[in-house]
C-alpha cells in the first residue's frame, strides 16, 4: 500500500457523537429554516439554481450565461455580467446604512479607543484611497499589487480601493517574513507593495516596515522590480518603525492622502469573471499557489453563505476572530459582511491580550452576537482561561468555526462555556481554494454533531471516492477522499500563471476525460479524508498526508490527538510519527496542560493509557511529552513538523517565523538531552 492511496483504507476509530438541536430563539429569526431548499439546489436544477447567488448583488450589466464551461476545469460563472465588488460593499449601502457602523477597529491596546466607522465614512476613505491608487500609483485595472498589511481598517480600506479600480490585490498574511512577502510579489508580478510602518502584537509595537525592505530585496533576486512601497502609518503624522523611509520609493499614505481629499472615483464595472484577488496557499510540496478568485462568482457565493450560513442581519454585530490575511477573513470579516451591509469587528491583536478575558470583554462591549474562530484559538482561550466566558454580560445567538476537526471535548466547551448553551454552532469545512464554505450544518435547518461538519451545502455534491474511484457508502465508517461531484461560483478560477497544476493536484486524480468540457467529468478533490456518515454528514479527518501509519494500521493525528484531550488536564495535544526500526513508524505525543496542572510521570502515563483505551494498542505514543507550549505559527497552527524533526533528532531548520520561537530549544532540550 502506497502512501498516496492511505485514505482509501483509513481505520476510524472516533466515535461518532449525539445531535444537539438549534435553540429555539435562533430558528426564530433565521434567514434560512426551510429544508426544501435542499431540493431547490439538487443536482438537477444545477447549475440555475445558483441565480439565487448572484441576485444578492447589483449588476451594472445581468449576465447572459450562468455557467460556461467550454474551457473546463476553469469554470466561468455569470458570463456577460458586469459589476463592482466596492460598488456592492458600499455605495449601494449608502441610501439605507450611511450612518451605520460598517467597521468596529479594537486596537489591541485596551486604554486606545475603538472606532467605529460608519458605511459613510468607509465609502469616503475608500474613494480618497482608490484616487491615490490609480493617480499617485499609476495602479490600473488587472494589475497585480501586493499587500503586506497586519488587522487594523487600512486593509479592507485597500482592499476595496482595489477592487473600486479593479486591481487585483494580493494580501500576505502579517505575520509571514519578508522573504515570503517577496516570493509572493514576484509570482504576481506586483510593482507596488502597500505596507503599515508597524502594529500591536502582545502589547509590543513591531517593526512591520522591515519586513517591506526584506521583500523587494527577495523579489529583486528573483527579477521583480518594486516601483513604489506605501505605508499607512499606525498613527497617522507618527512614524512608529526604526527602519528608516528609502528616498523615491517609500511614500506615507498619511501624507499623499490629503491631495486627493474629498475625490470620488467611478466604480471600474468589470466582468463578472475579471480576478478580484490572489490568495497564495502552501502545498505540502512546491512553492505556494496563488488561488485566482472571480469578482461575480466569488462575490455572490460568500454574500449567500454570509447570509444563510451565518445568518447575519443588517443589525447584527458581528466578530470574525481570524486575520485578514488568511481567506477566512477576505470572505468572512471582508467581503461577505460588508456585501450584507453588516457591522463587521477587526481586531489588530492576540486574543489573549492582556488576559484571556479579551475576547469576552470586547463582545461584551460591542454586544457582539455572531462569532467566528478556529478551534487552535477555542482551545487556547480554554487553557488559558475556561471560566472567563463566565464573568461577562455577552449572548452570542450564532458561532462558527473553522480551519481543521475540531475535537468533540472543545466543541462542547464552545457550546456551553461560550455559547453558554443558547447559540446554535456551525462546523465550516472549506478551503482558500474554494472560496467560501462547502459543507456545513444550514443553522436555522439541520441539528448539529459535535465533530461533523455535517452535509454538503445547498448546491454543494459532495461525495467520498477511495481510489479506484468508487463511492465510499455512508454509515459503514470507512474513509476517503472527499470530492465535490460539482463545479460552484465561489470556487477558484485556477492557480494564478499555472493551469497544469491547478488541473494536477485538484482534478486529474479523478477526470475520466481530460478533454471532456462536461462538468460531470471532473469531480473536484479536496485533498483531505473524510468519512461519510448515514445521516449525510462529513466527518473531516483532516489532509490525506496527515496519516500515520503504525504497523500497517493507518491513524488520523486527529483521533490521537482527540483521545489525549479527553484527559481533563490536557489542553492542546499535537502527534507526530517517529521512525522505529521495529514497527515503522510508531506516535509521539506532545501535551501542554491547563493552568493549574504540573506535569508528571503519572500524568503522561494516564494520556498514554487513555489513548489506548479509546483508540486501541496500536495507537499507544512512544512517548508522551508534557511542554510548556506547542510550537505555533502566528495563525496559531501547531507546528507539527517541528516536533516531528525534535523526535527523529532531525535538524528542525529556520523557526524564526513562529509566534513563539523559543519554545523549540526548550523542548528539543526536554526530549533529546
Ligand atoms: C482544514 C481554511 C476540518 C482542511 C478555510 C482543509 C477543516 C484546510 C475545516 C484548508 C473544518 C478547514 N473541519 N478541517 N471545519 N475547515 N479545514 O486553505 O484540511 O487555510 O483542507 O482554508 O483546513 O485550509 P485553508
């Protein structure tokens, strides 16, 4: 058995939880609570049935053609139309919303104030911004810029400053180094880099300007010209950053603004399959991929899922906990909310920051009712404070979350710690790639399933293939890799200068034709296992190649990691393979603790035997480790390989970029010496 094919023969060992039901109160006001809908978007009304989408926006043009796919796999969704993305954030909300709040900016630094900025006030900043884009910068419609932008409203500000003028932005995630920002401006061929002089992180102002200088040095090497590096400037008139301006190529937005005061640019109406933006995403192999999302389908896909996925109304408060610079925030802090006209939250910091009372403090204060996040920042808030939830006068009637399975024990400390049992929970499963959610419970419709993600989405096919291609039959708790049977607006239009691998890795596998222009020959692979249940639910086991193999027994790190959190102590569990000359490949497990716990033998012997209890012997770690931390990115994903190179005494290479850096030596010192 290769490894490529593991999916197909995966043990699932997890149990399968009981359904908790939509609290009354939400259904109540729902956008969505009709279960014909699923008919509504059956295959076969597909592809009219995604009209629906689109009518969620204005068009300055309708389109002709709802689905051209004479060029398969590069689907074009509404062909003929044409329209705004800044026009369908914006002006169109003036007449009804011009007043309303449409950013809550929470400065990380608590005595600063917050700011709530009005869709008035956006439009005005947006335009100013979009003027000195295309009149300073010279930046027109389909060319590419870079932005290295951390949490605070000049992002979205640029961001649909761009799209106003049709520049196809390109966001970097703050916390990726230079070098990184570098390789991303000269895939896209980027001659501006937009930037801020410096921001908060744990109460420290970095210096974010460095990193601009890093990134034209590493995009010169690789034969990409920056013309010119603006920087908006944290406090405006102040310049935060020791690296200092270089003469002719760095402008502060701050001081080029005030020319083009008051100034308001036409919308730029594109076609509807014009690029709005790249989103560079890592590949287990190669270099990162640059994800091409539409302006017509990607918008009316994330509008609809804002809408009926997570429910939001005009007056909700809504706080998306994610960065920007990840895909979540462009489609779910961004351009989803503010499509819908809501009041969306941006906030610049860590979420533990000072204490681990934040996040409750600022949803207390803004009222906050709907609430997003992952699992790594649910599990962190309960380490490092479980009872907080308590102390504070919030009610949040809808919560999210997203970005890898999340472990029944957490889901049920979100359902009741912070959903304080009366907030219905949605299990998003989705990628950059696909723009917006695939599978996920419709709230106000189906129960929820602690560790499902539940069916696909209205309009959404999915169905789980093992490798020759045959369908995996639900309920018989088998594994494979999830597919979706359908092409979708939000997903993306190909890998930006690289069609070969975009048809490589998400097609090929299973394309009977490689020449046929009918849909139905091109299931779309995810590139993670999953297994389908009866009820038709998904249950995500995570990528195909995070499998561990132990003496032929395939494990999901997932189900490890899941038993050892059921040890009440345990607060984060990370598991790696470790090579051993007997069995293969046998688990190592790594544990950090609640607050409270000191780490003993007997401790690491009870998560060893609670592994085996649940999973079987064959799972049993080689060793349990009990760390301070687990090594992190700045996005809070456990960096796995990391501890993987530690146990194999392995070189662990550059750790520069993680959030916590020193944590490495330390526990290379605990498992090695
Ligand atoms: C994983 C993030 C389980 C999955 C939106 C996917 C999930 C990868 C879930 C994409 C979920 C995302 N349950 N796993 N609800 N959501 N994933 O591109 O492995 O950063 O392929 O997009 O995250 O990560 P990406």
């Amino acid at each position: 058995m290769t490894e490529k094919n593991a999916a197909a023969y995966y043990d699932v060992h997890w149990q399968e939880e009981g359904y908790y039901y939509p609290p009354p109160d939400f259904v109540g006001q729902a956008n969505c609570t009709d279960p014909s809908i699923y008919q509504r978007f059956s295959l076969e009304n597909f592809p009219e049935c995604f009209r629906e989408f689109a009518d969620l926006l204005h068009w300055d043009q309708y389109w002709h053609t709802i689905l051209d796919t004479s060029d398969a796999p590069c689907w074009k969704w509404f062909v003929g139309g044409r329209l705004n993305a800044s026009y369908n954030c914006l002006d169109r909300h003036l007449d009804a919303y011009k007043n309303k709040t449409a950013i809550h900016f929470v400065p990380e630094l608590e005595e600063e104030p917050i700011l709530h900025i009005t869709y008035q006030e956006l439009y005005r900043r947006v335009n100013e911004t979009a003027a000195l884009l295309r009149d300073f910068a010279g930046l027109k419609a389909g060319d590419r810029v870079t932005l290295h932008l951390p949490m605070t409203p000049e992002l979205p500000i640029t961001m649909l400053a761009c799209a106003r003028l049709g520049v196809i932005h390109s966001e970097v995630f703050a916390g990726f180094s230079g070098k990184a920002c570098g390789d991303r401006i000269q895939d896209s061929g980027s001659e501006v880099l937009i930037t801020m002089d410096g921001y908060y992180r744990s109460g420290k102002m970095l210096d974010h300007k460095e990193k601009a200088d890093e990134a034209v040095e590493a995009a010169a090497r690789q034969g990409q010209e920056v013309k010119k590096v603006l920087i908006w400037r944290r406090y405006p008139g102040r310049y935060s950053s020791p690296t200092p301006l270089v003469e002719g190529r760095d402008f502060c937005m701050d001081e080029q603004l005030p020319a083009y005061r008051g100034r308001i640019i036409a919308p730029v109406s594109l076609p509807a399959e014009d690029i709005l933006f790249l989103m560079y995403t890592s590949g287990s192999t190669g270099s990162p991929k640059g994800c091409q999302h539409s302006i017509g389908g990607y918008l009316s896909y994330v509008s609809w899922m804002s809408k009926y996925v997570q429910d939001i109304h005009p007056e909700d408060v809504y706080w998306c906990m994610a960065d920007i610079g990840w895909i979540t925030g462009h489609s779910f802090i961004v351009y989803g909310p503010l499509a819908l006209a809501a009041s969306t939250v941006v906030y610049e910091g860590v979420p533990t920051y000072p204490d681990p009372g934040r996040p409750w403090r600022v949803a207390e204060e803004l009222d906050v009712n709907i609430f997003h996040t992952s699992p790594t920042a649910i599990r962190g808030l309960r380490k490092a404070g479980g009872d907080e939830p308590k102390k504070y006068n919030f009610k949040f009637k809808h919560m999210t979350t997203v970005g890898e399975p999340i472990e029944p024990e957490v889901w049920r400390w979100y359902y009741h710690v912070v959903g304080k049992a009366g907030a219905v929970i949605v299990d998003t499963w989705w990628q950059t790639e696909t723009g917006g959610f695939l599978c996920s419970t419709l709230p106000g419709v189906n129960p929820m399933k602690p560790g499902s993600a539940g069916p696909g989405l209205p309009g959404i096919h999915p169905v789980i293939l093992d490798d020759e291609g045959r369908e995996i039959p639900a309920g018989e708790g088998r594994a494979g890799n999830i597919c979706i049977k359908n092409p979708w607006p939000g997903a993306f239009q190909t890998i930006w200068k690289n069609r070969e691998r975009y048809v490589k890795t998400y097609y090929e596998k299973y394309c009977k034709d490689p020449k046929s222009t009918d849909w139905r020959d091109w299931p779309y692979l995810a590139g993670d296992a999953a297994v389908p249940e009866e009820d038709g639910y998904v249950r995500i086991l995570g990528r195909i190649d995070d499998v561990i193999n132990v003496a032929g027994h395939r494990l999901g790190t997932k189900e490890i990691e899941s038993a050892a959190l059921r040890v009440e102590e345990v607060a984060e569990a990370a598991v790696v393979s470790v090579h051993d000359e007997v069995k293969g490949i046998i688990p190592d497990l790594y544990v950090s603790l609640k607050p409270g716990h000191d780490p003993s033998e007997e401790l690491a012997g009870k998560v060893s035997e609670t592994v085996s209890d649940v999973l079987g012997k064959i799972a049993r770690p080689g060793h349990v480790y009990i760390v301070d931390d687990m090594p992190k990115t700045r996005s809070g994903k456990i960096m796995r390989r990391i501890l993987a190179s530690i146990s194999n005494y392995n070189t662990v290479g550059d750790v520069t970029t993680l959030a916590n850096p020193h944590i490495v030596e330390e526990i290379r010192k605990q498992v090695q010496d």
